[in-house]
C-alpha cells in the first residue's frame, strides 16, 4: 500500500479534466492519511467514499452531483533525495520530509450553503486537514480559521 496526500481544490466552475477550472475559492489538504494500491494517474478517478471525514450520518457530504467518483487533475510527487542508501546530511539539516510521498489533486465546484460550507470545513479541520482561502474575503479561509479555534478551546477526545 502507498500513503497519499490529498488536495480538494474548490472553484465556482469545473471543468474537464484538461480544461482551467474558473475561480478559485480555497483548498482542504492533507499531506499524509491515505493507503492507495497504486498512485492514481491525471485523469484516474478516485471513490469520494473515501475522502469522508466523519460518520456516515454525520458527514456533510463533498459538493459533487456526478457518480461517487471524481477524477485526479493532477500528482504531486515529493522525491526524497537518497545518496548511498540515506539522505544526505543536508537533507535533513534543512529540515526534509522523512519519506517520499504523492499528493492527489482534485477539483470539486463551490455547491453549499453558508452552514453547510461551515459544517464540512470543521470536519476536515478536525480530522487534521489544512485550509487555504482564495484572498482577502475567502469564506472558506474564515470557516478553517473558526474550526481551528473552536478545536484549540474544545480539543476532540
């Protein structure tokens, strides 16, 4: 098994594979949490089953309206530099990640409410997912930023 990462990039419109999404609202992430048989290839879909933070019932679902399936758009791959089968000192004086690893893109439409936008923010945060908003203004910057306080003053048991 191989552990991945995964970006969800959140635009008003997607388009497909190949196309530019238009505008750019923010991003979930997580660079570790994820067994895969193989890295997917741009263009390879992958089941959001998988990608779901909390129960079954309790999940506010990703805002997707097509099959349980959304395609890859793109692979990172983090190589890990190997000189004579270790890092080299620089490496990891320079702080290097510890192991080689791939990060899965994908691009899901901005398709929430305000509360329901709010809900799923909150459950990637305190799943250990990173956030990032589009700008001065991003909803989903000021919803990652209220998860991450609320988690901080309540931490989940």
């Amino acid at each position: 098994m191989i552990e991945l990462g995964v970006r969800i990039e959140f635009y008003e419109t997607v388009r497909a594979v190949g196309e530019a999404s238009t505008l750019y609202a923010g991003a979930l992430y997580r660079d570790d949490g994820y067994l895969a048989a193989a890295v997917p290839a741009v263009g390879d879909s992958i089941a959001l089953a998988g990608l779901r933070v909390a129960s079954r019932e309790d999940a506010v679902p990703l805002p997707f309206t097509g099959p349980p399936f959304v395609p890859v758009r793109a692979v990172e791959h983090y190589l890990l530099p190997v000189r004579d089968g270790n890092p080299p000192a620089y490496w990891e004086a320079e702080g290097g990640y510890a192991e080689a690893s791939a990060n899965l893109v994908i691009h899901l439409e901005m398709g929430y409410s305000r509360e329901r936008l709010r809900t799923m923010v909150r459950q990637f945060v305190a799943d250990g997912w990173s956030y990032s908003g589009s700008g001065e203004g991003s909803e989903l910057e000021k919803y990652g930023r209220e998860a991450s306080a609320e988690l901080r003053q309540n931490p989940m048991p």
